[in-house]
C-alpha cells in the first residue's frame, strides 16, 4: 500500500459493501461514480463484470470497500458464468453491507432472484439498502413514489436510496445511509488508494471493455483477455496481452480488415490505460484461439476466475 493511512479516530468506520443486482443495472457505473475513478468496466451489453472488483472510497469519517460483482444471471450454465455466480453468492456473505441496484420503475423476475439471495429479513449486522438507479431517465419524477412504495414491500430494506449513478445524483445520500452500518475499524488503505487490483489486472479489463464496446452482440461473451507481460520502465509501462477467442471465426472478427479492428481496440484500450495509469503505455496485442475456455477449468484458473 502506498501514501498514509487516515486518521483513524476512536469512531473511525471501515467496513466491506457489496453492490449487487441482475446483469445490466448500472453496479459499475455505480462503484466508479463512488470511488471517483474508472476502476471497473462497463458497456451497454449486460454482464460485462466477470470478477470482484474492489473499489475504496476514503473519507475523514469512514473507509468503504465496495465489491463490485457480476450481474447474477441463470440463462447460461458454463463453467464461467458458475464462477461468476459464485461471485455474488460468497460477496453476500463476506460484506458488512449489501446495495441492492435495480433501475427505476423496473423491477422483474431477474430482479427477484437476486432478491433471493439477500440476507433474510435483515441478518445482524448485514443491512441491505436498495439504491434505485437511473432516476435521471424518468420522463415522468411522479412515477417515482409509488414505486418506492412498492419496493419497500419487496423486502425489509434497512433504506431506499433513488440514484443516478451516471449523473451522479445522490450519492451523498447513498454514502450516508451506508456508513451508518459500517463496524468501527481503522481503515485498511492508505487515503490514496481507490482500488486493491492490480495495473496488470485493469489492463486486461480496459481491453475486454473495448471489445464489448466495439464488436457485436455475441463475440465479447465467446472471449477473454490475458496480459502476458506487464514491466514498467520509470513511467512507461510496457503491456503485451493475449485476446483469447473460441473459434477461428471469431479471432479473423477480433483483428478485422487488414487488423483495422484489432487496432482500434488496441488504441483505446492504450489511452484509456494511459489515463488511468497517468504514464505512457506501449501495447501490443495478439488473438489466440482456444476453444472451450470458458468450460476449461485451468484457463479459467489462470484467467483468475476460479
């Protein structure tokens, strides 16, 4: 850990939040909107988070280690998606704190299962708060009440918090309902520090994120990414990473026209890395083809979902 750890008073709060809901909800956006800085991927595909990812919010009052998870979902059933569900599950019961994110005025059988998994009735010491997001889309705010309302009688919700996470709207609000529930703690992190992963970890996410942005609807759900090489020379960081695919098809999809593709996804992911990182980055990247990794339970082990 780098830079000095908060003053970490007698009243100090430090405590673990998992941020939880059905794929596609805004928990990303959410967690980076709250930690100030982009540490988890994010697309208009659903399910694009595949692992925990902790992000740290410090305050003079409070340290917050939200857990971002993959959104929970039933429709497909490989070795993959397992892991990921496993995610959300062992999440639940590691935190000291559980948002729920649904969408505004949206609340179906996907939202539900997840409802399933929820601490019942408010287990000692494990609130649950439900953060309703995407308010700002609301044509009409009216609509609003009557569905906090409804939610209220879904389940015993320690608060109801409605949201913009991309916005930004009440996040405050979101912030103060959570630390109420946090243990007294010294904090973990050093005040600097807004995430426990890896540059080398993030480097493979901005890159699957690009993928999920710039191809179609199936391809970025049939790969995964892999950095090979991760040195750093004073500021430049150099990166040589690894897209892995399923089938042949799709690796000559993943390059493109004379590798147009590929380099677009390159540059992106490289400028996006040197905002992040704050250094020059020197990316190469390569599509390999194996097929069945996402049922092959030693990539997934070195991939690091298992």
């Amino acid at each position: 850990m780098s830079g000095q750890l908060p003053d970490s008073g007698f009243n100090y709060r430090t405590g673990c939040v998992a941020i939880v809901g059905r794929p596609n909800v805004g928990k990303s956006t959410l967690l980076n909107s709250l930690v100030g800085q982009k540490i988890s991927i994010t697309s208009k595909k659903s399910q694009t988070t595949r692992h925990r990812i902790n992000g740290i919010l410090t305050d003079a009052q409070s340290q917050f280690i939200f857990v971002d998870t993959p959104g929970f979902q039933t429709r497909h059933t490989n070795r993959l998606n397992s892991a990921m569900n496993r995610a959300v599950t062992q999440s639940l019961r590691d935190v000291d704190v559980v948002i729920l994110v649904i969408e505004a005025l949206r609340f179906d059988d996907r939202d539900k299962q997840v409802v399933k998994l929820l601490p019942v009735d408010n287990e000692p010491n494990k609130p649950v708060i439900l953060a309703i997001n995407k308010i700002d889309r609301l044509a009409d705010k009216s609509q609003l009440l009557p569905f906090l309302g409804k939610m209220a009688k879904e389940f015993t919700f320690s608060a109801i918090v409605p949201v913009s996470a991309e916005q930004g709207t009440q996040l405050r609000d979101l912030i103060s309902a959570v630390r109420s529930h946090l243990p007294q703690n010294p904090p973990m992190f050093s005040e600097d520090e807004v995430t426990d992963r890896s540059e080398r970890f993030i480097a493979a996410e901005l890159i699957r994120e690009k993928l999920f942005r710039l191809l179609g609807e199936e391809i970025p759900y049939s790969v995964s990414v892999a950095v090979d090489q991760f040195t750093t020379e004073g500021e430049l960081r150099k990166i040589h990473a690894s897209i892995i695919v399923d089938k042949a098809n799709q690796k000559a999809i993943v390059i493109g026209k004379d590798g147009g593709k590929l380099k677009v996804i390159a540059t992106q992911a490289r400028k996006d890395m040197e905002k992040n990182f704050g250094g020059t980055v020197y990316l190469e990247v390569w599509v390999k083809v194996k097929s069945g990794w996402a049922d092959n339970a030693q990539v997934l082990k070195n991939l690091g979902y298992e």
